[in-house]
C-alpha cells in the first residue's frame, strides 16, 4: 500500500535508558525496539521528541523535526510493560490546515479527520499513515497561529493492561475507556519516572 512508504522507522528522545527500563522497557544499547519502529533514548538532545525517521522523508514538515535519523538495528523483544506494537504518534500544531497541508505537500496519506467540543473550542484531530503507525496532528479549527508544529508524545498497544498495570503499580495511571469504542487505555506516569515523552498504553485494536 501507498502507506508503507513512509514508515515510521526512529523517534528520537531527550531520555535516559534507565528511565525506560524502570517504565517496563526493555533497553538494549540505549535503545527500545516496538514493533517496525525504534525508540532512542539520548538525553543530549533536550528533552521530549528531538527527531523522528520516516521512510522516504528526509527534511522538516511546517517544523516537525523530521529527518534522516540513523539507528542500527535493535532486535524485537518482551517487555516488561507488556508493549507490542506502536499505535500513533501524537503532533500539535498552531495551525492544524498549515500543518495538514505540508504533510500531504510531503506524500503523507491522511486517514481521516475527527472533530470535538473542549474548553469551548473546536479541536481537530488529522490521522495520516506511517506505516504501521498513525500520526495523530492536533489542533483547534480553523486557528492561524505562528510558530511550528511540534511532536508531542505516544500511544503504544499493550496486549494485556490489566497485567501492566500490576507490573507497574503506581508508574501507571487508571485504566479507563478510551475515545475508541472497544479499547482501554491507561497513562504512564512519566514525570515521575523521569521521562520527557507523554506515553498511553492501549489495549490492542479488536479483529474486524
């Protein structure tokens, strides 16, 4: 499919590995392998998403630090946590019709658009394929603000929450239902444990 051109391959994170082995990962040579895509922790590179790789992209999109993002090679293996796959990766922006439009100027296939009510603002949300991964872009409607798009944090899929959330005890936040019908999801207390990045675990998506 069209989508597998643009795999979400890297993320780049301002972290310490130790901070991600206490959160249930399982760190090889400072680096998280989930499903197609690895997670690098350096914390010389500030904090939160410093960079990502995306298969066939190889410059910034309205800001989005998005580039040639070498790695080697992590091999697959369990985690504590119970992670098996990642589910989207979530991006603001100032300007969600500026951002949306680069992204699609850049090859990106948007999935869909959803819309809703909070803090008397209409928030949008835009959904495009990386891969296996969806990008999640976020904004208020219609709004022109300045300034760049930023990346923002991660929902990761986890065969069995109930069992992570007794593996982490208070590293994990209330299971509760998510925005999608069917699924949980539960919020890893990252400020806590040291980590720059907002991280969801959700339960898998149902068989259709």
């Amino acid at each position: 499919m069209a989508r597998d051109r643009h795999q979400l391959t890297t993320v780049v994170v301002g972290d310490e590995p130790d901070s991600w082995a206490t959160a249930g990962f399982t760190v090889h040579d400072d680096r998280v392998r989930i499903g197609s895509t690895t997670i690098v922790c350096d914390p010389r590179v500030g904090h939160g998403i410093a960079a990502v790789g995306i298969d066939g992209l190889i410059d910034s999109v309205d800001g989005l630090p998005i580039g040639l993002v070498g790695a080697p090679v992590t091999l697959v293996a369990e985690h504590h946590n119970r992670v098996t796959g990642f589910d989207h990766l979530v991006a603001m922006s100032p300007s969600i019709d500026r951002t949306a439009d680069a992204l699609i100027d850049a090859g990106l296939q948007r999935r869909r658009t959803r819309r809703f009510e909070m803090g008397g603002e209409t928030r949008r949300q835009d959904f495009f394929w990386l891969g296996d991964v969806i990008l999640e872009l976020v904004g208020v409607d219609g709004a022109e603000g300045t300034g760049d798009a930023t990346f923002w944090g991660l929902a990761l899929e986890c065969d069995d929450l109930d069992l992570a959330a007794r593996r982490l005890g208070e590293a994990l936040g209330t299971v509760k239902d998510a925005v999608q019908p069917g699924r949980r999801i539960a919020t890893v207390r990252t400020k806590e444990l040291g980590i720059s990045v907002p991280i969801a675990l959700m339960s898998p998506h149902h068989p259709r």
